[in-house]
C-alpha cells in the first residue's frame, strides 16, 4: 500500500513535468527563457513573489469528536479542531507563512498538503511527528477555490477521517461583491458499531467506497435546517470544494443555473450556463448565479445514490434576507460557509481577532463577588440594524447578558473589557454572566462590517450599593 502511494505521487510529479514542458513555451512569449517570465503576470496567475501580507496560519492537528449527522458522534481527526477545517482566505501575492503543530492524542504523525501553493513535496509536505511543529512559506500564485489535506498514508484514511479544508485565494484587488459561500464536499465511513457513543471511520469501507454519509461542511443536511440565503437577482458566488476522499461532486442547483462557472474557482476559466459540474476529489470550482424568483432552491450532488446520504441543502431566496456581508474573514468557521471568523485552534494575520477571550470562570454559588446582590439579568436583542436596548445600564453586580439574534444571520455580543463574547448563530441565542465592575463599556458585533452597520452600543455600570 505504501509503495502503490509513492508510485501514485512519482506519477503526479512526471506530469507536472510534462506539463511544465508544454506551458512553457507559451508563457515567455516571444522573448524566450523562462527568467524573463519572474515579474511577469498572466491573467490566470502571477509569478516570483509577490508583493502581498504575509498571512501567518496555524493549524493544530488534533483529534475530537463530531456530530456528523443527528445522534451520530464520529470521532474527527483534524486542522484546528473542526472537519472540514477552517476556510482560510488570502489573496494573489500573499505569502502564508504555515505552521503545523501536531498534536495528536492518538500517536498520529500528520502533514499538510496545500494544492494552491507551488513547493517541494520531499521538504515541506513530509509527515510531522506528535508532539511535533513544522513551519514552511509558500507564495499565492494561482488565483480559485483548492484543497488542502493530510497526506501521511494512507491518505485515504486520514482525508476520510477528515483531515481537509478549502483555501481560497482571491485574485489581486479582490472580486466583486457577492453573496459568497464556501461548501465543502466529503464523505464519512464510520464503523457499523460505535465504541462508547463514538463511531471510528472503518478503513475497510473507505477502501470500498462504501461511504454512509456524503456532505457538505462536514454535516448531513445541515442546510435544510438552516439554509443558505440570499436576494432575489444579486449575485451569489458558491465555492465548492471536493474533499472528498472519493467520491465525485455532481454540483446542481435545483431550479436554477450557473451564469459563470470557474473551473477550480480561477477567473480566467469562464463556462457559461451550466446545470451541473463535476467537481472532482481534490478539486474545486466557483459557481456564480442570479436566482431572480422567491423561494426555496435545493442544491446537490446529482449522483442521485449519494444525494440522500447527507448531500443536499437549500438556499432560500428572499427579499427579506439581510444585506449580504461587505467582507469576508481570513479564517473563517467552516460550517456557516466561510462568513464568521472562526472561534476553534486557528489564529490570522498574528493578531489575536481570530480568538475569542476565555470564558470568566465560573463564579458558582457563595462566592464573595457578587455583593450580595442578586444577579441581574439583561435582555438584548440582536440585528444588522442595532442592538436593542443599544444603551444598558447596570448596577454593579453579576450580570447575565441574555441574547436573542432576531434574524438569519450569524452575530455576536462582544465586550471586550469584560471578557464577554456571546455567538449567536441564525435566529440563535445564548448568554453569559459576568461581574460587571463600575466603568463604561462598548459592546458591539465583531463580525467584519456590522459593527460599522449599526451594531454597537455602550453599558454603563453604575457602583453598586454594597460599596
Ligand atoms: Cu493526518
Ligand atoms: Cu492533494
């Protein structure tokens, strides 16, 4: 077996070979030599180093458990705690500066494989032992939607257990605005029998293809629940990748059609019109529609045998959807389609807007904090348009902050200075409690762009009576 995967990359590497020989006549044009090609930009990609951010990514590999469908408890392996594993977002000419930390519980060496980035397999995508970090740079050249994955053998077995996640990297200046989306397409083969709850992948049915669950991000059907939303006739980009480790993505959307569809999401590949594209294992596209009628609009793999396996959700098209976001973050949470910046092990940019403050501890009952005041509970609800209240005014005490999201898009409640971070998925709510000491506080949304849409406000503690 572990012949036949060195065999397999011997026989990626000599066609990358073979294709280098027949591009590069056609990219140096009439000056020949390739060094003449280095400051050179086509329209498909860049070449040399670019002049973008360096972009710092961390992943932590680890293993944790997942439910991947209802009452289904499958134990993940992953990048940064979640399959798939983040969404990260960079552009033409950025360098990433990539670190893997490894550390598996199992005793499992890990690597990465990054197919956006152009860097030698023998150096940089070589198992890393538990316990273990590798860091490596690599530039951004080519513009689209890729894959990036595990590669220790067999890869079959540590891509099905869910060792993948989808890099995009936007052209230089960006695209235009659109509702965007990214899914992500795989498949699960979980044991027949769980162990203590949990469901172990079963190597035997990924070597059958004989999955149980095919989805999107990583949970079955999870967008029925929670669809995907947008406007009537504005422009919904969808970023779909195949994870898969198999299985092919016949990418429809029922009731509608692609205008654009982008082979591997580059903006030089344009096929226009299509109703369904197949999206290979390991493979990408980006698909650009205007839906122009109300309603509910399924989409799928239209390999019908795997549909019902957990590959299908819905966008509902409304004209009640809020404006779609103005910017998208650069790791974001897989499992909203790459909207939120995500909460797991992943940090950007080397600033912390990527972690969330840990949580206060729990006080518990008769601690001596809370001044002998009962704790005071704080209603708020949550909207593009403004919090409501969007003035709060306390005594100083425990406070609960109680948070409903009144619409179907994904906010937080955030107070920096007091630790608090509330997410509120769709429609969601949650709360938390704090000791509010006297002072006056901003609390806002940290979603890129809704604090500036209105989402913000000020708390003011007053001191309490115990003092
Ligand atoms: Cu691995
Ligand atoms: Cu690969």
């Amino acid at each position: 077996m572990r012949r036949f995967v060195i065999g397999a990359v011997a026989i990626e590497v000599a066609l990358l070979i073979v294709g280098l020989t027949w591009i590069g006549p056609m990219n140096s044009g009439g000056d020949g030599g390739s060094d003449t090609a280095t400051a050179a930009t086509q329209d498909f990609r860049i070449y040399g180093d670019g002049d973008g951010d360096v972009v710092n990514v961390v992943l932590d590999a680890t293993e944790t458990v997942q439910t991947i469908a209802p009452d289904v408890d499958y134990h993940v392996w992953t990048f940064g705690g979640t399959t798939p594993a983040p969404v990260i977002r960079v552009q033409v000419g950025d360098t990433i500066h990539f670190t893997l930390n490894n550390k598996s519980e199992l005793g499992l060496s890990h690597s990465i494989d990054f197919h956006a980035a152009q860097t030698p397999w023998d150096k940089n995508y070589q198992p890393v032992a538990p316990g273990e970090s590798f860091s490596f740079d690599w530039v951004a050249r080519f513009p689209g939607v890729f894959m990036y994955h595990c590669g220790v053998p067999p890869v079959l077995h540590h891509i099905a257990n869910g060792m993948y996640g989808a890099i995009i990297v936007e052209p230089e200046g960006g695209l235009p605005p659109a509702r965007e989306y990214v899914l992500t397409s795989s498949e699960f083969y979980p044991a027949r029998r769980p162990v203590d709850g949990v469901f172990e992948g079963d190597l035997a049915r990924m070597e059958a293809v004989d999955p149980e669950y095919v989805v999107f991000n990583g949970v079955g059907n999870q967008y029925l629940d929670a669809p995907l939303e947008a406007r009537p006739d504005e422009t919904i980009r969808l970023w779909v990748m195949n994870a898969g480790p198999t299985l092919t993505n016949a990418f429809h959307v029922i009731g509608a059609l692609f205008d654009r569809t982008y082979p591997d999401g580059n903006p030089a590949n344009i096929l226009y019109g299509l109703q369904t594209y197949n999206v290979a294992p390991g493979a990408g596209a980006m698909f650009e529609l205007q839906i122009p009628d109300e309603g509910m609009y399924p989409f799928v793999t239209h390999s019908f045998a795997y549909t019902g396996l957990g590959s299908v959700g819905v966008i509902k098209v409304s004209a009640d959807v809020p404006e779609a976001p103005a910017t998208y973050p650069t790791i974001a949470d897989p499992f909203d389609g790459g909207l939120t910046e995500t909460t797991g092990t992943v940090k950007a940019g080397g600033s912390d807007t990527g972690t969330v403050a840990a949580p206060p501890e729990d006080e518990g009952g008769g601690g001596g904090m809370n001044h002998g005041a009962a704790p005071e509970t704080v209603e708020v609800s949550a909207a593009l348009a403004g919090f409501d209240p969007s003035e709060i005014e306390v005594k100083e005490r425990e406070v609960t902050f109680n948070l409903t999201n009144t619409e179907a898009l994904p906010h937080d409640f955030t107070i920096d200075d007091l630790g608090v971070k509330i997410k509120l998925d769709a429609n969601g709510s949650g709360e938390q409690t704090v000791e509010a000491k006297p002072g006056t506080y901003e609390f806002y949304c940290s979603i890129p762009g809704h604090k500036d849409a209105g989402m913000v406000g000020t708390l003011t503690v007053l001191p309490g009576a115990g003092h």
